[in-house]
C-alpha cells in the first residue's frame, strides 16, 4: 500500500516525518525495502530522537531486504554484476525498462535535489516539484511490489496482494 508524505522543505521536518511513518507503519507486518537506505536513516532518527527508539527499533526488526534477496539468490547477465533496484527492476520486470526514463524524476538522487530545490522554489515550481517527487515515490513504491511478485513468481510462490 502507497501511503506519502512530503515534507515543508524549508522547515526541520524530522520529527513529523517520523511520527506519520512510524503512525503508517503501525506494530505488525514485514517492511519491504530495497537496500540498507530506509535502516541506516531510521537509526540516525533513533539517535535524534531516543523517545521514539524502541518504535523505531521495532520498524527495523521487521524490514526485509529485497536487494540482499537478489543479491544472494538471483542472477543475470543483464544485471552486470550490479543489484541497484534500477538495474534489476527492468531485467524482473520488463514492463518497467522505460518506466524510470519517462519519469521527470528518475532517481533518489534527483529526487533528493528536487527536494533540496523546494527549499527556494517559488510557488510555481514548488508545486511542479512536489507533483514530480510524489510521482517519483508512488512509482518506486509500485515497482517494489512488482519486482516483490516477480521475485515471488520466480520462486513458485503467489503473491498475497
């Protein structure tokens, strides 16, 4: 399930980032990820914020890994000796060759430029920007659950959805 939040960029945001994640969240399920990203940003908040840590601690114990499953299990020439989700998406799932390219945002870093960029847009492009990155994040929180059904299908196992 895709659920957002964008920040006011030109505030300290941290704090509210982390209530509505962890509210988002809630105490029960696994957590697909793609890489260590979501884990080490959640225990630099776990420091900043050590009333919300053993919540925080939780969320982490239930994350799962996608990369270090394709990491460990798949392989592909196509892949060229790489795991990034924008390598392995496409050759998992095909229908996502272009998906990214199409994209006005086409990568965590130019999502995190575009946000950094919303500190001093004008209203105009302020809006033009938080459209893109919210785009950019329901496509990434799309192709996680098809490249998770891929993996699944690969595996004789259906998907739960």
């Amino acid at each position: 399930q895709h659920m957002e939040f964008l920040a006011d960029a030109k505030s300290d945001f941290r704090l509210e980032l982390l209530e509505h994640l962890l509210e988002c969240l809630g105490d029960q399920g696994s957590i697909v990820v793609y890489s260590s990203f979501e884990k080490t940003h959640l225990k630099a908040f776990a420091q900043t914020f050590p009333s919300h840590s053993q919540r925080i601690e939780d969320v982490i114990a239930r994350l799962f890994d996608l990369e270090k499953v394709i990491r460990e299990t798949i392989t592909h020439p196509n892949f060229k000796g790489s795991s990034s989700l924008k390598v392995t998406l496409p050759v998992l799932v095909p229908s996502y060759k272009s998906a990214y390219k199409e994209s006005a945002i086409k990568n965590g870093f130019e999502a995190s430029s575009a946000f950094q960029r919303l500190r001093v847009a004008e209203a105009e492009e302020s809006l033009e920007l938080r459209k893109n990155l919210k785009d950019y994040c329901a496509l990434d929180t799309l192709a996680m659950v098809e490249l998770h059904s891929a993996i699944l299908a690969m595996s004789g196992k259906k998907s739960k959805s």
